[in-house]
C-alpha cells in the first residue's frame, strides 16, 4: 500500500510495487526517519497492538517491535513483505497481503501507522481507507498517518525518482481527510524542511516539510 506497498486503483497492479520494492531493497535511515520516530516515540510503548498499513520495507514494523509493541505489517506487495520479513527478522506478530481499501482487518489496534499511502489513492478511495482504519483502532486508540506535501520543493522532485503516481496534500485536506470523519487532532505538523540535523520543523514544517503528519483519535 501506498510508496509503502500498494493496491490504488491509480495504480498499475500488484506487479508493479514488486518491481518498485525489487528496485528499493532494504530501507535507508534518513534525517525524515529520525524525525518520524521522534514523533512515533512520543505514542508507542509495549505491549501495544501495532498495525503498519503499507509496511513496505518493514522499517517501522522493525521501530515499533524494539519498542516492545505487537507489529502486524501488512502490505499489498509479495515483494515488500518478503523485505520486512527480513528486516524485521520475522517478529511481527503476523504479515498479511492485504489492500486497506478492500476492507478492515478483524482486530482492533491502538496504533494504525502510515506512511506513503494515502497519496496513491483517488480523493473517494483515501475517504474509505481512512473508515477502514477508524474500524480497526481501538476506542482510545491512535492513527498516524505521514504524506507528502504539494508545496515542497521535494514534491517536485519526486515524479522523477519514481513510476507510481501520487497525489501530495496541501495541509488544509490532509486534516481535513481526518476531521471530515469524526476524528479528533490531537497533533499534526510538518517535518524534514531541510535534510539535515537542524530544521525548521516548528515554524515552516506545515508549508515547507517534505512530509505532513497527523495523529488523531
């Protein structure tokens, strides 16, 4: 699901995330990752049922497992499970090939995590992954959800560095997406301004970041 695995109709076929996550291999630790998990941090713990929607390479599944957390990574692409199997050293609790779209898995979970995946769907399909979603989190539970942002310099860049297409977010339908179902925002900004050590998040994250997050409940 998602530049994590995924199943959108805007996309080609389950093939072609194999190919991409064939290209890909095994995940880069970024300046974007460490701020991400700056953020995951400050929500997960152990014990904690963890649903990585779009798994893809596993690196989050691999963060939230050293958290002590029950991981399900679950993505739509043969390839990219095979990879967070590795990553992960076969710790999720289970891998499961499976297209958010489609439906709801029959567990309830106090986070749902993702990360490059609701971009690669239509505006109508993102309203159905999102209630999906809702379906599984626990009553008190916790979904994350990362994107790209259309106003970024990197948004510019990214049709270039990759053959699956995306629709990036403005800020004000990222939270909208959320808000427009019932949740409730308890944080949401912008990160990864500049690639380096030094960024800055808190004043120009929500109209320059690389990413948008929100978290909510």
């Amino acid at each position: 699901m998602g530049l994590s695995g995924s199943g959108s109709s805007e996309n080609s076929s389950d093939k072609a995330w194999d190919s991409f996550w064939q290209e890909r291999g095994e995940p880069v630790y970024s300046w974007a990752k460490r701020r991400m998990i700056k953020i995951l941090g400050q929500y997960a713990g152990p014990g904690m049922h963890v649903l990585d929607a779009g798994c893809g390479s596993g690196f989050f599944s691999s963060y939230f497992i050293t958290k002590g957390c029950d991981v399900y990574s679950m993505d739509y692409s043969d390839r990219a499970l095979s990879i967070a199997m590795r990553v992960t050293k076969n710790k999720a609790k289970a891998y499961i090939k499976a297209d958010i779209l489609k439906k709801a898995l029959d567990i309830k979970f106090d986070i749902i995590f993702t990360d490059g995946l609701l971009e690669h769907y239509s505006p109508e399909e993102q309203d159905i992954i999102v209630l999906n979603m809702k379906a599984m989190k626990k009553d008190r539970g916790f979904l994350i959800n990362f994107a790209p942002n259309r106003r970024s310099l990197w948004s510019a860049v990214r049709p270039f560095c990759m053959n699956i297409r995306e629709r990036p977010f403005t800020f004000e339908d990222f939270i909208r997406l959320h808000l427009g179902h019932g949740l409730d925002v308890v944080s949401s900004g912008g990160i990864n301004v500049l690639p380096f050590r030094i960024s800055p998040e808190k004043t120009l994250g929500r109209f320059f970041g690389m990413l948008f997050y929100c978290v909510s409940i």
